[in-house]
C-alpha cells in the first residue's frame, strides 16, 4: 500500500455489533475489537479484513457513515463514536 495510515469503512450502523441473543434485547456498539477477535466476528465487514489488516499495519476504524460529523471527528481528533480495530 502506499503512504496510507489509516483506513475507514463508512456503514449504515454506528460500528461493529455484539452478537446477542434476540431476547436480550438490542446488541451493544464494539468500542474496541483485535484483529484476531474480528476473525472471529460474525458480520458487518468482509471476511477476508482480518487478513488484509494482518498484512497492513493500518489504523482502523468502522463508523456509521449517515452521520458525516463523526467522520469529522475522527478525522480531526482521532476518535469518535464507531468501533476501532487493533493490531493487538
């Protein structure tokens, strides 16, 4: 890849979800998840990110895209609300 640092992948929820049992009620954002927990994860990405974010040493995060100020955020505080993928 090139000089990229960082890399966003707009959705139309606030990020990754937990995975619960339906009467539980409704499921909780993921602030944070490993890259081994996303290989793992059921949903919401691609199957092969895990792959790919092993081989790349990218920041990463997954935001809700129908709120353009979250974008914002992140691209200026470098947090916001989403869940963000670690290496470790």
């Amino acid at each position: 890849m090139s000089d990229c640092r960082r890399l966003i992948l707009l959705k139309d929820v606030d990020g990754l979800m937990a995975v619960q049992d339906i009467r539980s009620g409704p499921a909780e954002l993921i602030l944070e998840l490993t890259i081994e927990q996303l290989a793992k994860h059921r949903g919401g990405v691609d199957e092969y990110l895990p792959h790919f974010l092993a081989a790349e040493p990218l920041e990463t995060w997954v935001i809700n895209g129908r709120h353009p100020g979250r974008l914002v955020e992140l691209l200026e505080r470098s947090y916001t609300t989403g869940t963000r993928i670690l290496r470790k």
